[in-house]
C-alpha cells in the first residue's frame, strides 16, 4: 500500500492539475511561496483565473479537508483524488466555484465552520463536478 505525504500529495494533485489545464489549452503557472492560497494562475483568451488545488490519496482519505473560513472569492477550487493505490486508475477531478464550496461543506461537530471538510462521496454523487473543465471558461470569475 502506497502512503504519501501530505506534501506529496499537494505537490502532485497540483500537478496533474496543471498537466489537465495545459492539455486543456490552458497557459498555467504554478505559484510558489507566500501566494498559496492560489496554486495557479491559468490564462486562456486573454482571461486568467486563479485557480486552488485540494488533494485526497484515495477514496479511503473520505474528505477534502478545508478551513471554510478561507475560502476566498473569485477562485476555481480543483479537488483531486489521486487514486495512489490503485494504478490502472487515473486521477478524479471536481471542479467547483468557491460559492459551490461553500455549499457543500460539512462542519464538524466540535469546532463547527472552523474545522470544515468536503465529503468525497457527496461530490461525487452529485455528477456535476467531475471533470466540469469548461467551468473555467464559462464562469466570470476573471482575477484582476
């Protein structure tokens, strides 16, 4: 069994990230240091976006785990199950607005919306954010 760390798995659910927008005809970079509430700015006819990546190692992991009161406005949240464990299977990508975040979140009961998180299986059972790509070109969620 395969276990990453916490940092490999943000390290390379960005990167498949940024391979899928690329592939997508996106222009991507990646950010690094003090800017990592935004893992990538992303241009495509002359409209950036900004865009932040959450990853889960397999469908076990259960949940994206956030803080709810730092999701930020006017940015692309890509959550991303990267299936580690299983390698026939390629990397799962939902694709959702911060508004639709913010509506799927569950609290939890101890520390209520401090302590937040996205439930894998109620994302994917909804059927609308998997691999929902041309959110980014249809949304106006222009960065300035």
């Amino acid at each position: 069994m395969i276990k990453l760390e916490k940092n490999q798995t943000g390290i390379a659910s960005e990167f498949y990230v940024a391979g899928e927008l690329g592939r997508l005809g996106y222009n991507v970079s990646v950010t690094f240091g003090n800017t990592k509430s935004i893992d990538l700015l992303v241009e495509k006819n002359g409209k950036s976006k900004a865009v932040q990546v959450k990853g889960i190692q397999t469908t076990k992991s259960i949940c994206w785990n956030l803080d709810k009161t730092k999701v930020l406005d006017n940015i692309f949240y890509v959550l991303v199950n990267l299936h580690v464990n299983e390698t026939n299977e390629k990397p799962e990508f939902f694709i959702l607005s911060s508004a639709e975040c913010l509506d799927l979140f569950t609290d939890t009961p101890k520390e209520k919306n401090k302590r937040t998180y996205l439930d894998y299986k109620k994302v994917k059972k909804l059927g609308i954010y998997q691999n929902a790509w041309g959110k980014l070109d249809s949304e106006d969620l222009e960065i300035l």
